[in-house]
C-alpha cells in the first residue's frame, strides 16, 4: 500500500516539475532571444550564448556589455560572481539525495540553475532518473525558447514578448513559498527580498541583485 502511494506521490512531483519548468524556461528563453534580437545580436550568437553558457543571468550580463562594448576580463569576472551560489548546490543535493553519486552530481552540473536546484531539493519523489530528465527538458526548453524569441520579435508585439520575463521569477517564486514554513526561512527570505528590491531601486548591478540569493 505505501509502494503504491509512494509512486503515486511520485508522477505527481514529474507532472508538476514538468509543468512548472515547461511555463518558466520556455517564456523566459523567448524573452531572452527577442532581447537579444532588439539589440543586434547575431541568432545564431544568441542561440550559441544559450547552448554553450546556459545560465540566465550571465547571458543578461553578456547582452548589457554588448550594448556598451564587451570587455572579455569584465564578463568572464561577472560570471564568475552570477555563478558562484552554484559552488553549494552540488554539495547540498548529494546531501540531500545520497542515492546520487560524485558522478552523478559531475553529470548534471553543467545543466544546474536555481529552478532545478529547488526542484532536486523540493520533490524527495523525483529519482535520479526524474532529476536528469528534468534537467535535460529545461535545458532543451531554454535554447528552444531562445530561437523562438529571436523569431517571434519580428511577428509579435515587443510588449507581450517583455511580459515573458516574469515566467521565470514567477516559477523560482512558487518554488521558493512552500517551502518557506518556519521562522528562519521566513527571514531569510525577507532579507534577501530586500537586499534584492533595494539594489534594484538604487540602480545597481545585477550581480548585486543576484547576490542577494546567494
């Protein structure tokens, strides 16, 4: 009987996973590549910054210094800073999931993002298999989503297409509020809102917002 419940529990946190990624890293992929497309870059760079970088925040970086001029030390020290909360996902999902070995945590790295990472940590019913499924659909989402913004600029009013960027803070946000069920939780998560909304109010650097999460 608790076998059966728990596979029960099990195609629930897929079919929810799946759901949630599928409305977050497609609309945010597409108002990626029509950002980049408004600002000149290449599709076929913008597709290349998606398949070889993957990671929103560095690829927002990279379309901001190539508005003003790409300085190589500048974007590669940027990255470093957007990526460093990375260093510590890897260490908490192996402690969370012990079923997953050292390789296994190597194997998945590259395709790691803050809504995966929730995901891995969120959903104990997810599997190994289910983890690498998932991290393989967001990332198939991502570039697909980013060819699809590059295109749809050109058919589709630029407001709706701004309007997509809000899927994926809306995603890394109804991950982020269940799990917010304790006083400490609570509190971390006020402090890094603040620190978020006041750099932004102030006007400072997206590795300043970023930071925040960290």
């Amino acid at each position: 009987m608790s076998e059966g419940k728990f596979s029960g529990l099990n195609i629930v946190s897929m079919h929810d996973s799946y759901a949630a990624v599928t409305m977050g890293y497609l609309s945010a992929g597409i108002a990626f590549g029509a950002l980049a497309e408004s600002l000149g870059v290449p599709y076929y760079f913008t597709a290349a910054l998606s398949i070889f970088v993957y990671s929103g925040a560095v690829q927002s970086a990279f379309l901001g210094y190539w508005t003003i001029g790409i300085d190589p030390f500048s974007l590669v020290l940027t990255a470093f800073l957007l990526n460093l909360r990375h260093t510590f996902y890897g260490p908490h999902i192996q402690n969370q999931r012990p079923e997953l070995e050292f390789t296994d945590i190597i194997s998945l790295s590259p395709l790691l993002t803050d809504e995966t990472y929730a995901i891995s940590v969120s959903h104990p019913g997810l599997g190994k298999r289910g983890m690498q499924s998932i991290f393989v659909y967001a990332y198939i989402l991502w570039v697909v989503g980013t060819l699809l913004g590059t295109f749809l600029l050109k058919i589709v009013p630029s407001d709706l297409i701004r309007a997509f960027a809000l899927a994926l803070p809306a995603l890394f946000l109804g991950l982020l509020v269940p799990k917010v069920n304790h006083v400490e939780g609570l509190l971390v998560a006020v402090i890094s809102g603040t620190i978020a909304v006041t750099g932004r109010l102030l006007g400072l650097s997206d590795a300043f917002v970023t930071s925040s999460h960290v």
